[in-house]
C-alpha cells in the first residue's frame, strides 16, 4: 500500500479536498503501471494544533510503495493548485 497523509487546515470543505484527491489518485493510476485500485480516501486520521490529518491509501505492486507514493504527493500538489486549495504551514506529508 502507498499511504500519503495529507494535512488540511480546520476551515477547509473536506469535500472540496476529497475531490483533488480522488482526481489526483485516479490521474496517477492511469499513469502507472504500478497501481493495481483506485486511491481510497480513508478519511480524517488525526487532528493537529493547526490542521487535520487526511490520509489516503493505494493498492501497488509489491516494493513499488515508496515510489507510487511520491508521485500521488506531486499529483496531490498539482490538483491542489488547480483547485486553489491551502495546506498549513506544514504541507504535504507522508
């Protein structure tokens, strides 16, 4: 599994953050070779001083985690652009 942790701020619309995600997932599996599912939003899983934790999961070839990973993080940051979307201070983290 490829689990990338993404922390949004308290005021953010959490589903206007599933959307880019969701898209971001879907973008890098058609891409690669690597993901075997769909990019699953498991939801809030933790709740910092600034932010809350989102965590998304990703069936890949075995060894080949690390890698799908990096790549959801980067399509994570282009859809966010795209939306607009503001992570804390802290960013993108996995």
């Amino acid at each position: 599994m490829a689990v990338v942790l993404v922390d949004v701020p308290y005021a953010a619309d959490l589903r206007s953050v599933f959307a880019p995600l969701s898209a971001a997932g879907e973008e890098v599996r058609s891409e690669n070779p690597d993901v075997l599912q769909q990019t699953q939003i498991d939801g809030i899983t933790d709740f910092g001083g600034t932010a809350m934790t989102v965590r998304t999961s990703t069936r890949v070839m075995a060894g080949r985690h690390e890698a799908v990973a990096a790549a959801l993080r980067l399509a994570i940051k282009e859809a966010f652009d795209v939306h607009a979307m503001r992570t804390p201070r802290k960013g993108l983290v996995a």
